[in-house]
C-alpha cells in the first residue's frame, strides 16, 4: 500500500490536468486525437487530464511533446539553477585551498 498524496502533489497534478486540458482544446484536439497521438487510450488521456497521480510520466511527456512544450519538462530541475542543492555544496567547500607540496624524488621544484 502506498502512501497517501501530499494534499500540494495532489493539487500540482490536478492542475498540469487542468492545463494539459485547456491546451488540448485551444488546439482544437478532441481526447480521442490527442489520445492517438501520444498512444495511449482515450481513458488514458481523462484521467491525465483529471490529476490522477497513476498516469504514467511517458503520457504527460508525450502530450507536452505533441503540444510543443518538452522544453518545459526539460528545464523542471535544471541543476544550475537548484538554489538549494548549489546551498548545500557550497557549504562542503573547504575554507582554504593550499598548493600541494611535491612528493620527495619527484624532481619537481
């Protein structure tokens, strides 16, 4: 048994189906359509468009790629930009850095 849905993940999902809808009809596309071209079943395609948390990431993927918008899956955790995950390396980085001295016999001077 899962664990139950974080009521902000519920809401994120209810309105990705949302938009995921409203893009579908600006395009003029019926469920069906949309459903062909990401191939996947018209049941499939309301249930995405429903919020619901079991729809396989590969359906929302292909429905933002039919709508043109894969970039936007792209750039979700684009790491250069991870504010908290860039916080915490900077605080691993060392105070000082000193030049390494050469092992003995190197030949180095």
């Amino acid at each position: 048994m899962s664990s139950p849905i974080p009521l902000p993940v519920e809401r994120a999902l209810v309105r990705l189906g949302q938009s995921i809808s409203l893009a579908r009809r600006r395009r003029h596309m019926s469920q069906q359509m949309l459903a062909e071209r990401i191939g996947a079943s018209v049941n499939t395609v309301r249930r995405m468009e429903d919020g619901f948390a079991g729809t396989a990431l590969q359906h929302i993927a292909r429905a933002l790629h039919v709508f043109g918008e894969l970039d936007q899956l792209n750039a979700l955790l684009d790491t250069a930009q991870d504010s908290v995950g860039l916080a915490l390396m900077d605080e691993q980085l060392p105070q000082r850095v000193r030049a390494r001295r050469p092992a003995p016999g190197s030949g180095a001077f």
